[in-house]
C-alpha cells in the first residue's frame, strides 16, 4: 500500500439529530472541517458528525413511521380534482 495517499482513519462520533442518538466509530469522514467536538462517555473528545437520519430514526429500519401533515395535501387535491360523490 502506498503511503501518504489514504485518508486519516479514526475516531469519529456520528450523532442522529432527530433521534437525539450518537455513537462512536471509526471513519475516513473528517469533521475538522466544521470544528466540532463532542465529549463522550469516556471522557476523551472527538470530532462530531450530524447526520439527518441512521438506523435509530429511519423508518425502514425502527419499523414505525413519523406522521407528516398530509391536510395540505389532500385540500390541494381536491381542489385540483374536485371532490367525488
């Protein structure tokens, strides 16, 4: 393997926002950029990374969907369409 090409690999915590959940592994994804830090459980820092949606939160993987306003919607179908019956 040839040096000085590769991407740092360390530790890394990933936190979910919507599901206030983080965890800590280890990646090539560098959060330095954005400068965060997050104290974990062990009492060391690492760099932080948010994300919009893991395994915690997503409904393919928890089996429970969240509940989206769907009022607008369907008032904008049936003014678009019109109402049957």
């Amino acid at each position: 393997m040839r040096q000085g090409i590769h991407p740092e690999y360390g530790p890394v915590v990933f936190r979910d926002r919507a599901a206030d959940y983080a965890f800590l592994t280890r990646s090539t994804l560098s959060a330095s950029a954005s400068g965060k830090t997050i104290e974990w459980q062990d009492g060391n820092t690492y760099p932080v990374v948010d994300v919009e949606i893991s395994d915690v939160s997503h409904p393919f993987y928890t089996g429970t969907a969240r509940v989206l306003d769907t009022a607008g919607r369907v008032e904008r179908f049936e003014r678009r369409y019109g109402k049957k019956g």
